[in-house]
C-alpha cells in the first residue's frame, strides 16, 4: 500500500462539501433525503461482483505443489546439489583445492538464492490461492476463519506477509465495496453486521480494516471529482456519507482515532454529525415501515433494539416514531374526508368515514396503552397519544376538513337520540388528535346537540309527552342528561324558541287572546321565566313599536293627525306592552331628538341662536311628544293634563327665596297659561343623558336670553335689543322639565344669577373697602331691585369689605405696623383674623413681638402673657411658640451681654442699664448659668453701674449670679461707689 496515498495533497477538496463546479452552479443547494419510505420493501442484497481466477507462473507452479517441508527439503537439496557440483568443476578445471572451493562457493550462493526465490514465492502463491478460493465462493460472506489459516498453513506464511496481508485487505475492500450501497440506494441495516463478521472470517487487523476504509473513502472522492453532473455529484457525497456512517458502527468507539475522516478528507465535526444523524435516522425510518397500526409490545421492544444499533438519539427516534404513527392517522383521516367530501354521498358513506375515525381512536388507545405499560422502558421511544400537529393537517387550510369530521362523529355519537359515555371519551380524545381548541369542539358540539334537542323537543311537543309530563322541569332535565346538553344552553335554545313564536304571532302587528294562549302554554311547556319573557316582548314588540313611534315623530308637528295618534295607541295596547316598557322605548327616541336640539343649541355661535334651538326643542315637546305620550297612555286630549308639581317644588323648596323676581316670572299666572295653552309633558326628561352641570348651563343660557332679550347686529357694529314678555320665562319652566331640574336645582341657578349680578356691581361700589352710608343705601335698593334676600346680600357686602381688611391688614402686619393691642382690638370687633392673616404671617408677628419684649430695656418677662395669651389670640400652636420664645432668648441672652460692655467703653450708663434689663429678661424666659468675660473688671463696672440704677433686690441678686461675682466682692462695688468706674476711666484715658 502506498503510504503517501494517506496524506491528503494541499488540493484536496472535503468530500462532504458541494462539489467544484462553476460558479454559477454553486447557487443551487443540494437537500438530502432523510427516509427511504417510498418502497414498501427492501430488495435482497446484491451478490458481491465475480473475483476472475489468477494464474501461478513460473517457479510458483513448483512452489504450489510442495509442501512446506519438502519446500524445505528442495532448498536444503538444491544448495548442497550446487556446492558439491561447483566443488567438482572447481577440482576438474582448476586443478587445486583453493579452485574447488571458490567453485563451491560459487555455485552455492546461486543454488542458495535459488532456494531463497522458491520460499519467497510462497506468501505470493498462497496470496493467489487464497484469491482464486474465495473467488469459488457465490456468497463470500461464508467465508470462515479457519479456511484461511489453512491456506496460510498449507504454504508455511504468516497472514502478516506482505502479499498475503495485500490480498486479504484487497477482499475485505471489495467485500466493503459491494456491500455498501450507491448513493441513490438506501442502507439495507444489515451492512454492518455483514462486514463485521466478514473481517472477522478474514481475521484482518482493525487498523489494516480502517485503511480499506479511507482507502473507498479515497475511490468515492476521486470519482466525485470525476463526475461532471450534479445528480452524480449529489449521489457520490450520500455515497461518502454512507461510508462515514457504516465504518463508524464497525470499528464502535475505536473510529474516533482508526477513521481520520477530518485529517484526510478536511470535514467537520458537524458534518460528520450529519452523516451519521440523516443516515441514522433513515435506516430507523426504514425499520418503521414495518410497524402499522396492530403494533404489538414485541415490535416496540424490537424497535427499541434497532434504534440503538442506528446510534440514532431518544429525541430523533421519538420525532420519528410519531411521524409515522401520525402518517398512519392521516391516511385514515385522507380517506373519510374523501367519503364525506364525495358528491355521491350517503349514509353508509358517514358510517365509512366514522368507522375510519374509529381505527385512529382504537390505534391512539393502543399507544396510550403502551405508554402506561410496566415495561414502557424497553419499548421504542415515542410511543404514546397521536398528535397531527406538524403534518398534513396542522394548518388553517386543513382544519376545516378536520371540523367537518368531527361535527361528523358527533352526529353519529347522537344519531340513537342520546350520548353514551364511551362516546364522550372518544371526542375528547378525537378534539385531541386534531388539535381542535375547547371553543371550537364545544362550539360544533354545542351545534349538533342543539338540533337533536330542539328534535326532541318537538318530538315530545307534538305527541304531547311533554305536555302530559307532571314535572316540565324534570323532564327536560332528563333529556338534557341523556344528551349531556348543557342546562343553560337549553334555557338559551327554548328562549330562542319562544321568540320565533313571538315573531310568528306579531306578523300582523298585535297580539290576539288565541296568540296569547299559545304563547303561554309554550311557556309553561319550556319552564321560560318570566323575566325572560318579559325581556322578549321587549325586544320583539318593542322594535315594532318603536319603528311606529319613529314614524310618528318623524311627521313632524304638522303630521300628528288623527290617523298617526291611532297607530301609536293601535300598537300600544295591541301589542301588549306594559305602560312602562312602552314609556321606556318612547323615551329612548324621544331623547335622541332631544339631544340633537342640545348638540345644535351648543354649536351656535352666540347666546341668541342658542336660545332658539331650545326653544323649538320646547315646541316640540310641546305639540308632538306631549300627544305621544297621552296616546301611549290611552289619555282624551281633552282631559287637561297639566302638571303643577314642578310648581310646587319651586315654591316649596325655600321661600326665602320668593323675592327673586326671575323665579317669580317663571311661575305662571291664568292669564299667561290661557294665552300659552296646555304645558309639555315632564316624564321624558334628560336627567339621565346630561349631567347636572350641563343641564344647569342650558337652563342659565336660556335664563340670561330671558333676561337680555334678543340681541340683532345692524350695521356699523351697532345692536338693537329687543325685550321679550313674561311668556318666554312660562317656556323657561317648561325647558326645566325637559332637561329634569329639580325644585332645588332651578332655584339654585336663579339665586347664582342674582348673587353674580349684585356681587359685580357692589364690588364697584365697596371699591376702596369704606362702607359709608350713601354707599349702605345704593346696596338697599340694588338688593331690592335683584330681588336677592337681605341676609344673602349682607354675606356677600361682608365678603367684599372683609377681602378688601384682609389685604390691609396682611399689608400691615407685613410692614410691621400692627401690634398686639391692634390684634385684640379686631378680634374684639368680631374680625377674623384666621382668615384674613396666614399663620405663617401670625407667627412672624409673635416673633417680633416677643423680640422687642427681649429688647425694651426693662427686665419684665410676663410668662402668661407670651407663652399663654398671645398664641392664643394669634391662634397658633403653644408648643411651637414656646420654642420660638427659648430660641430668641438665648441668642439675645449672650447679645445683651456684649452689648452692655460695649455701652460701658461707651460710659453710656442708660443704655448698660437696658441691655442689662434685657439680660434679666432673657434670663426669666430661659435661665441661664453664669456668663463668662475674658476682663472680670468689666464685669464689675456693669454691676456697679446697675447698683446705682436703684433695681430690685430679686434683679440685682441674679445679676450678680450672672456676672460672677461673689457676695464679698459686691459689698465692697457697693461702699466705693464711683470709684471704680473714674479710675477705670482714667486708666482708659491713660492707656490711649
């Protein structure tokens, strides 16, 4: 073997890589076959090719027919033979002893090279042998051992001898050879236990195996390179592929260092991977053809074998195994769609496609059979419930097909009138297979159950079963439980029946004593509440009535005749409303046209144009809806319907408010109502489309057109006012009804008006805050003139003067003109302060004053009054007031001290006194220890000069605590006097 054919040339292209074409071949990618399920069987193995028979020539044919010993014995014979001739010719011609040896020696090196080429032709004739003996053989896989060590024993070689060795590897690569299959063939699976137990028979080494191996690895690449096509090309890297995937089950975990498929063919890892993984799970997949749906444990196990012989993964086996269980389900699936998609259906059609749809539950129980069973661990992994998501059927075009199985299978389930509960097992496991979702198999259950139950219903009905039953409700229980119908859906279903009767009685427009009849005993018959039937003739009846009252709306105020009033009390009490549910539909379309005038009202461009859309609103609820609602009623135009309540209410909520002359005019008086005719009705109202506010605007902007009366622009930009009667404030009371104002809300607007216009103008008035009494009587008759209730207008002229002191009185307290004794005196006159004065403000105040008592030069500190009175007057916190007293004293404390000296160096002998008063004063609010001075006689001089002040004794005996002098030192500042204080003076003097 050449060695050098080993070691790839830097040329060398991986064989598992796309082959070296043109580029503008290279685009196209080449996808490998991952199964060969396309033929149902696997033809038998081809015969090995024929081994024509070689010939012995020359000194083979002799070395052929000895015997290792007689080969021996011929060689021993030859050699002694050729010395003893050249011997004898070396004596006959040279004539002395010397010639006859070099004679012998002569032909003796030509008899011993002779006899050396006769046993070297034996590994060469035995190597023939052995190729002509397995050359006989049909089937060489039947070759054994033991028959080649005979043909090695019978020459006397060695199966390490070259020649020999070279035959035996020639064999096993052909033998390789012929059992690998082309690429365009699939792997049989018995191809690796042929070649092991071949290169067992032929006793050849693994490493001398591995060789042949790369050896056809070599063969493959170089006719790849050969090919020209791309077919041939594809077929040639299977063909390495599956070479790759065979030797590496033959040599097992040895390959890994025997098969050096990356040095020599410069492939990866994951291609490696790959080979081994596609031709795996092909080989597996061919193992699965086998399997069909009468699968047995003994199969699994088997399975299970094979799947490890493969090297093929749990998770590749698993994925395998359902694909095929889910490819058996789908052909049975493919051909009941068939079935129930054929134009020639019928019903032994159905029961074909629902027998098929019994083969997949009877193979998907199989499997969960399997799945639960103790030796599970042996079996074929993959084994349990069919899943079709992933295959033909697992898309949105498909499902519908599955849908129309289902529905199929359960109309079959109820084709006996009722639904067993093996059943009801077999369509959930079904719902499974394909995938469908809850909603979607409740929803076609729901459908199919629906008709046989409304079936049955009609069945019962009509042979008067159900009628006859005593218990209605126990009987359709019954029926729901034998169907496993859902109670509630069969609530739904006799509502729905109930109203198809209702529209079929109603067809004509009312509602007759023998349609009545009927329709309670359907009612009693299907246990339908009342409520629910309540509910169905409002929907029902109530559509027809609503359409008539559209209808007589939409003739507008001139079309109410005659004619449209008897159509609405026609449909009114024909159709059996009740009054408050034909009220309610009333109101309901009442109110949109109401909103409408609202909508246009809010879009007008100014108060005049907005007042005119409420006031057709008013008219039309005036001459259409009032008619309308007496006709719904039953009520003669001539009885007087008017409705003093919302009279009433406005009188009866406060009468303090009756001087208001707005709420006056809106209270009719006979004249007024005689000239206006009868009022609207107030029982459409708005109160629960609008909320108050926007109602109460609406009432306002009316209010004010009321008040200002119509606004006209003439050119120039000039206006022209025009007045309007009390009659526009009967329609204002009116438009209270319709936007559902209460009493208390109309006053309410009307007392808002009046407090706005006497406030705008007494504002103007109280301008500067004085309220003088000129002043006092323009008030008195402006409140007279707005009708506004004296203790109201009073509220509002305190409000104003009080805005008007509190802005004062914030000034002052800010510039630090208000005291104490200023405060007291407004609270005295009833001021708020509180309200007038933030606190912040209030407790600046009690700072500065509690700083000028620490600073008015005579000692007093009255605790009640700074810790007790004061915050109390200012309002604010104790606590916090007692903080701010200590927090001033004791950085004034150590002030006045400096202070003081500074006055003495001074000699101003007034002032050392007060800033010792304040010392003393700061000492009664916080006291203190006693101060400390870097010049004692200061100290002294400060003591001396207070003595002569004539203070109290309690003054000057803490003084003297603070400043440190003991009692002998005091007696004697008292006896000199002014001694100290002139010396100390001079010296002074002195020193500058």
């Amino acid at each position: 073997m050449n060695p050098s054919t080993l070691t790839p040339s830097h040329t060398q292209r991986p064989l598992l890589l796309p082959s070296p074409f043109p580029a503008r071949r290279r685009r196209f990618r080449i996808s490998l076959p991952r199964c060969s399920s396309d033929a149902a069987s696997s033809p038998p193995p081809p015969p090995p090719p024929q081994r024509p028979p070689k010939e012995l020539k020359g000194m083979e044919v002799l070395v052929d027919r000895l015997s290792p010993p007689a080969r021996l014995a011929t060689s021993a014979v030859l050699v002694a033979g050729a010395v003893a001739a050249g011997y004898g010719l070396g004596s006959r011609f040279g004539g002395s002893r010397y010639a006859a040896l070099g004679g012998a020696v002569a032909l003796g090196a030509a008899g011993g090279a002779a006899a050396y080429a006769l046993n070297a032709s034996a590994p060469q004739v035995a190597a023939v042998n052995l190729h002509n003996y397995v050359a006989a053989f049909d089937d060489p896989s039947k070759l054994k051992k033991e028959e080649i060590e005979a043909i090695a024993t019978k020459y006397g070689v060695s199966k390490q001898d070259e020649a020999f060795k070279a035959e035996i590897c020639d064999i096993y690569s052909e033998f390789v050879s012929s059992v690998l299959p082309p690429g365009g063939e699939e792997l049989r699976g018995d191809e690796v236990d042929r070649i092991v137990s071949f290169k067992n028979s032929l006793g050849i080494d693994d490493p001398d195996a591995a060789a042949m191996h790369m050896e056809i690895g070599r063969k493959i690449f170089r006719q790849r390179l050969e090919v020209g096509d791309r077919d041939s090309d594809v077929e040639q890297r299977r063909a390495f592929q599956k070479l790759i995937y065979v030797s590496n089950l033959v040599f097992g975990d040895a390959s890994s260092f025997l098969l050096p498929w990356k040095r020599v063919f410069k492939v990866t890892d994951s291609q490696i991977e790959v080979a081994v993984r596609d031709n795996a799970q092909r080989l597996y997949a061919s193992k699965l053809k086998s399997v069909g749906r009468d699968i047995d444990a003994e199969k699994l196990v088997t399975l299970r074998e094979a799947q490890h012989l493969c090297r093929l993964s749990d998770e590749l086996a698993e994925n395998l195994f359902r694909e095929h269980a889910r490819k058996l389900v789908e052909e049975n699936i493919s051909v009941a769609i068939g079935i129930l998609k054929s134009r020639t259906r019928a019903v032994p059609g159905v029961n074909q496609a629902v027998a098929e749809l019994d083969k997949v539950l009877a193979f998907n129980n199989l499997l969960i059979s399997f799945k639960n069973h103790l030796d599970v661990d042996r079996f074929a992994r993959g084994v349990g419930p069919v899943s079709l998501v992933g295959g033909e059927y697992d898309g949105d075009r498909k499902i519908e097909d599955l849908k129309l199985l289902y529905r199929a299978y359960v109309s079959d389930a109820l084709s006996g009138g009722r639904m067993e509960d093996n059943k009801l097992a077999a369509l959930n496991q079904l719902r499974n297979i394909f995938g469908l979702g809850k909603r979607e198999a409740e929803a076609i259950s729901l459908d199919v159950t629906s008709k046989v139950y409304r079936k049955r219903l009609a069945q019962s009905a009509s042979d008067g079963e159900l009628e006859m039953a005593d218990s209605k409700a126990a009987f359709l229980q019954k029926l729901c439980d034998e169907l496993h119908f859902d109670p509630q859906k069969a609530s739904e279903l006799h509502e729905e029946i109930y109203r198809q009767k209702l529209q079929k009685c109603v067809a004509d427009g009312e509602l007759n004593e023998e349609d009545v009849a009927a329709l309670l005993r359907l009612r009693v018959m299907l246990c339908i509440p009342q409520q629910t039937v309540e509910a169905a003739h409002s929907d029902i009846c109530g559509s027809l009535f609503e359409k008539i009252v559209k209808d007589a709306i939409a003739s507008g105020v001139d079309g109410y005749d005659a004619e449209i009033q008897k159509s609405v009390r026609k449909a009114a009490h024909g159709l059996r409303l009740t009054r408050e549910i034909a009220m309610s539909i009333a109101s309901k379309t009442v109110r949109k046209i109401f909103i409408n005038y609202i909508k246009r009202a809010r879009a007008a461009g100014n108060r005049t144009e907005s007042a005119k859309e409420l006031k057709k609103m008013i008219a039309f609820n005036t001459l259409v809806v009032t008619k309308l609602v007496e006709d719904i009623k039953g009520e003669s135009t001539d009885v007087s319907t008017e409705e003093p309540v919302k009279e009433d209410i406005t009188q009866s909520e406060d009468e303090e408010w009756d001087s208001l002359q707005t709420l006056k005019k809106i209270r009719p008086n006979k004249q007024l109502t005689e000239k206006l005719g009868k009022p609207g009705q107030t029982e459409i109202t708005l109160k629960d489309d609008l909320p108050e506010r926007d109602r109460t605007d609406l009432y306002k902007t009316y209010l004010l057109f009321c008040l200002t009366g119509e606004v006209t622009r003439v050119p120039f930009g000039a206006q022209i006012t025009t007045k309007k009667d009390d009659s526009e404030y009967l329609l204002l009371n009116q438009l209270g009804g319709i936007l559902g104002l209460s009493g208390k809300e109309i006053v309410e607007v009307h007392r808002s008006l009046a407090e706005q216009a006497f406030r705008q103008q007494a504002e103007v008035i109280l301008a500067d805050g004085q309220l003088t009494k000129v002043r006092v009587e323009q008030l008195s008759n402006l409140q007279k003139q707005v009708g506004l209730p004296q203790e109201y207008a009073q509220k509002i002229i305190k409000s104003i003067t009080t805005t008007k002191m509190a802005a004062a009185i914030e000034t002052a307290v800010t510039q630090g003109r208000l005291n104490m004794k200023q405060i007291r005196e407004l609270k005295e006159a009833d001021v708020d302060l509180d309200s007038m004065v933030s606190e912040n403000l209030r407790e600046t105040l009690f700072k500065k004053t509690v700083d000028d008592i620490f600073s008015s030069g005579t000692g007093e500190f009255d605790d009640e009054e700074v810790y007790e009175k004061m915050p109390s007057d200012l309002n604010i916190n104790k606590e916090k007031a007692r903080g701010v007293v200590h927090e001033l004293a004791k950085s004034r404390l150590s002030n006045s001290l400096v202070q003081a000296v500074s006055l003495l160096r001074q000699r101003n002998r007034e002032g050392v006194v007060s800033s010792l008063n304040d010392l003393l004063a700061c000492d009664k609010a916080v006291p203190s220890e006693t101060l400390s001075w870097e010049v004692p006689e200061e100290l002294a001089d400060l003591y001396t000069i207070y003595l002569k002040s004539d203070p109290t004794p309690e003054n000057l005996s803490r003084l003297q605590y603070l400043l440190g002098i003991n009692d002998s030192t005091a007696a004697a500042l008292r006896e000199m006097g002014d001694r100290l204080l002139n010396a100390s003076a001079e010296e002074e003097k002195f020193v500058f």
